[in-house]
C-alpha cells in the first residue's frame, strides 16, 4: 500500500504541542550526530526560551503544517526576514521556519513545504524567496542548493554563522 499523500494546511495556535515534539525529535537527532551547533545540546521543551519560541511560532500567522496521515510531520513559516539577516534591495518572502520530521526522512517533506513557500511568495507577487540555515551543516546547504537556491551570503549572529540562500520566485499563473 503506498504512503498517505502529504497534506499542507494553516497552522494554529493549537500546533504547539506538534510544532514542540518536531523541535525536540530535530535536536535529539543533531545531538545524537554531534551537531549541537544548530540548536544546542538541549531539548526545546527542556529550555524555558525554547518553549517559548515555539509558542510564537505557533501563533504566528506564517505558520503551515505538512501532515502525513493527519499526523504533523513538518512545518513551514513564511513571513519577513529576520532582523540580524542583511536586507536586499527588492521585494521578498523569507522562510523563517522550515522543518520536518527525522521519523519520516526521504518522503519530501521538506521540498514539499519549500515548493508550498514559492507558491506563497509568488502568490504574493514577490521576485525573491529567501531562507536561512546554519553554515555549519554541509549536507544541509547542499540540501537546499538541491531544492533550487543559490548561496547569497552569510552573517554572525553571537557567533552563529548563517548561510543565507534565495532563488528567484515565477510569476504565480493567471
């Protein structure tokens, strides 16, 4: 029997609990790797700050949920660049969340919410979709080169190097 289609829906508020077990299952795989330089060496939900970003990733009016079966398996936000990220000179979308369940690796998760955030920006009728991702994960640069973007810079934030990426967005169909 094949896989459950992936199904992409608006988050809510009510995400937070899914949106926590994604982060904690995401830092218990890096951590278990040795890449602690993403998101720490602790849990999400065992840092006081981690529960409270997911919170406002929850209530965040970006937020899309993928589910597989009903199950949340990833989650997307598409909204502004962040503040430490150089601004450029043309109109875009960034992705400021994108992640996806380790249990469920190879399944597209991941590229499925990125072809979800081009079909926002361009809905949106913007010409660039950016992201960022930690600069010192070069399977995940690689990845998101593979998903259409192309390295555009990088930044310090307290030490942490990011890899700035964008690709150009199409015009959303008539």
């Amino acid at each position: 029997m094949p896989d459950a289609p992936i199904a992409i829906r608006p988050g809510r508020p009510a995400d937070e609990d899914a949106l926590l077990a994604l982060f904690d299952e995401a830092v218990a795989w890096m951590i278990a790797r040795g890449q602690t330089g993403q998101w720490g060496d602790q849990l999400f939900s065992a840092r006081p700050e981690g529960r409270r970003r997911v919170h406002e990733m929850a209530v965040h009016e970006g937020l899309w949920i993928a589910e597989l079966g009903g199950v949340p398996v990833g989650a997307l936000i598409v909204g502004a660049r962040h503040p430490h990220v150089p601004p450029i000179d043309r109109p875009e979308r960034y992705v400021e969340l994108l992640i996806s369940s380790r249990a469920h690796a190879g399944k597209d998760i991941g590229g499925r919410l990125v072809r979800h955030a081009d079909a926002l920006a361009a809905a949106a009728g913007v010409p660039v979709l950016r992201v960022d991702c930690w600069a010192g994960a070069p399977s995940l640069v690689a990845w998101y080169e593979r998903q259409g973007f192309v390295r555009a810079g990088t930044f310090d934030y307290h030490g942490w190097i990011g890899q700035i990426f964008e690709k150009p967005v199409p015009a959303a169909p008539d």
